[in-house]
C-alpha cells in the first residue's frame, strides 16, 4: 500500500523530496514513494561532527548516516544529494540549546530541528527544486479538514512524535507530508526488509544528537567556558544546603546526584539562574498546576485560541495528554493543568490536543516560561 499524498496530480508529475537522515524510518518513506511513481529526490542534512561538538572521535550526520544515506538512495535508484547544514544547525540548535541551559532552562534541541533547520530552511530548499512536497520519517498523521492540513496522533502510540511537531506552521504543513503516520515500526522495518535495504535492523537514535554521551553540562561547559558558575544549594524552606558547580548540571525533577544530605528524598524543584541556585524540595514540591507559555503556535484551526478552551496537556513527550484549561488574556497565554503535573521546568513545551483520544488532533502549543508551583515557598 502506498500512502496517499492527497495531490491533484499524477505520481510521475509529482516531485517529492525526501528528507533522507539515513535511519530506517526515512528510507523506508523514500521506498514508499519510489514504488509510488512520484519522481523523488532524497537529500540529506550533515548537521554536525562528534569530533566538534563533543570532543569525540567519529562523525555521526558527517559520516555513517550519511553514507546509509546514500546507499539507500543508489538502492532505489533515486537522486541523492547532501547539503552542508552545520552552520545552520549550529546557530539554530546546539547555541540556543546551550543558552536555554543556561538560563537554568530545559530545552527541546529537536523541537528547535523541526521548526529551523528541517521546516524552513530544509523545506525551502525542496521548493527551489520545484518539490510538490517534502516527506519525512516522523511518526505523526496529518490529513486534510475544512480545506486546510491538520496534525493528529499517529498509529503507533509508542512512536508518536506529535510533542516535538507542534511549532509546525500551517503553511508547512500544506507541503509537509508523513507517510508513516498510519504505520507501526514493526510494519516499517518489514518494508525495509522487503525494499532490500541493508539498514533494516538499524537501531533508533536515543540521545539528543550533538550530545550523544547525554552529559549536556560537560558539553555546555566546552562550548561556553566559564558558563558554569558556582553557587548554592538551597531548600524550599530557606536553608541552605550546599554548594553545585553550575545549574547546567541540573534539571528539575532530577534526584540523584544533588551532592547534599537531608533526611529526606529530595528533588531538583528550580532553577534560579539569576542568583546561580539550584532549589531542591521534597517530591510534593514538584507539582505544578499552570504553566505560563511563550512562542504559542495554533494549528487547530477555526477562529483560533480562545480564553477558557477545554483541552488535553502534554507537559512530556512520554506522558499522556492531561485535562487543562487553556487561559488567553492580554495576548499571554499559559494553561492550567486541572490535575496538576510533576516536574514541569521551563523550556520544555506544553502542546495541546482537542482529547485524549490516541488519534487525537494536535490543536498547537507553546513553551514553559513559568510552572507555578503552590508548595513552594521561595521563588524556584
């Protein structure tokens, strides 16, 4: 079965380009669209050297990816092309990652990806060469209603990647194309497999990309020297309990390796960039009943946001949606999370759904700028 691109137009008049990274999900689309008919063009971005961005031997998007890339597309018999994005990457990505870490925030590097270097720039450059759309591997289903493309929740609950697409633009999303949204990773690598491609049992990516040893503060620590400042280890009650090394190395939510003794279990609660504070508190101190938003972007079509809509939070990539009530007043926005949520930090987004349907529709969403706390008694 091939995944309809709902166009007016034949598959061998229709340019697709492909936005190849060299995993499994994005050749398999490639597969699909060249079985299809539709004259395809895979491309992909070299964003980054281990060797520059860590410290670490090896290259990942400038080497085996790229390389998987290419061999899939020679596989296929589609064109291929590698366009060098690292400057791109790197001021739209790892700098802005780096100064919300520093700003005692936790950002979303791959949030950042999609709505600079992959959505704008990436599917700017497919227009140029005349693409009718551009496809990717993401797992998330989008579909016409009511004359315009929306997002919702893909087949496979497990890979739903509709947290970090939120930021998509309606004007993107009308050249944007998600062939995987009704498919399961299972029913992908079997394609893979049948397409004869030597990337079939290729393992996923898990860690942030440009920080593939998941140790962001060493990392942030290279790239700005000096950044980590020391300071101190303070209770939500007011006493201090000792001395961090810089807040980089610290997100909310976090417990094991806070370096202080308490008798009790105690929780990262905040991060006071400002003061250099890292605020620690018992887990109920974690809960957070709204959270203020920056950057809100609306997809749900209608007339827009409006104050007092019901709607279904997500604080967390692999947490559910949630009852909120999403709040509009003087043009700021935030969302009051009806049952509350724990370890809410600033930088990470809040998106909303119209349900908690598990093909629910992506109504849009924002990010944290403020989680209120009401159990903590200093600002954290």
């Amino acid at each position: 079965m091939i995944p309809s691109l709902e166009l007016d137009k034949a598959p061998k008049d229709t340019r697709v380009v492909v936005a190849m990274s060299g995993g499994v999900d994005s050749s398999v689309v490639a597969g699909l669209m060249a079985r299809g008919g539709y004259d395809v063009v895979g491309i992909t971005l070299q964003l980054y050297d281990h060797g520059a961005a860590s410290h670490r031997k090896g290259a990942c998007c400038a080497g085996r990816d790229i390389t998987d890339a290419r061999r899939v597309a020679e596989r296929l018999g589609i064109a291929h092309y590698v366009l060098d994005y690292e400057e791109r990457f790197r001021t739209s990505v790892i700098d802005s990652f780096t100064e919300s870490y520093i700003a005692g925030e936790t950002p979303i590097p791959c949030v950042s990806c999609n709505q600079t270097v992959k959505f704008r720039d990436l599917l700017a450059t497919a227009e140029d060469l005349g693409a009718d759309v551009l496809a990717t591997g993401h797992y998330i289903a989008s579909r016409a209603v009511d004359g315009e493309r929306a997002l919702f929740r893909p087949a496979d609950a497990e890979r739903d990647q509709s947290y970090f697409l939120f930021a998509t633009t309606p004007h993107q999303l009308s050249k944007l194309r998600f062939p995987l949204g009704e498919m399961t990773k299972a029913e992908t690598r079997a394609l893979a497999v049948e397409f004869g491609l030597e990337i079939a049992d290729k393992a996923d990516s898990q860690d942030i990309c440009f920080v593939p040893n998941g140790r962001y503060g060493d990392l942030i620590e290279r790239l700005k020297p000096g950044a980590a400042t020391e300071g101190d280890i303070v209770h939500v009650d007011g006493r201090t309990l000792g001395r961090h090394k810089g807040i980089v190395h610290y997100t909310v939510g976090q417990r094991k390796g806070l370096g202080v003794a308490a008798g009790e279990p105690l929780y990262v609660v905040g991060l006071d960039a400002v003061s250099a504070r890292v605020v620690v508190g018992p887990r109920s101190a974690l809960m957070t009943r709204a959270v203020s938003l920056r950057d809100f972007n609306w997809i749900g079509g209608g007339s827009g946001p409006r104050d007092g809509l019901e709607v279904y939070a997500r604080v967390r990539s692999t947490r559910a949606p949630r009852a909120a009530t999403l709040n509009v007043v003087d043009g700021v926005t935030s969302v009051t999370l009806l049952d509350g949520e724990e370890g809410v930090a600033p930088g990470q987004a809040c998106v909303l759904y119209d349900s908690a349907d598990p093909r629910a529709r992506v109504l849009g969403g924002g990010f944290i700028t403020r989680a209120t706390r009401p159990d903590v008694s200093i600002a954290a």
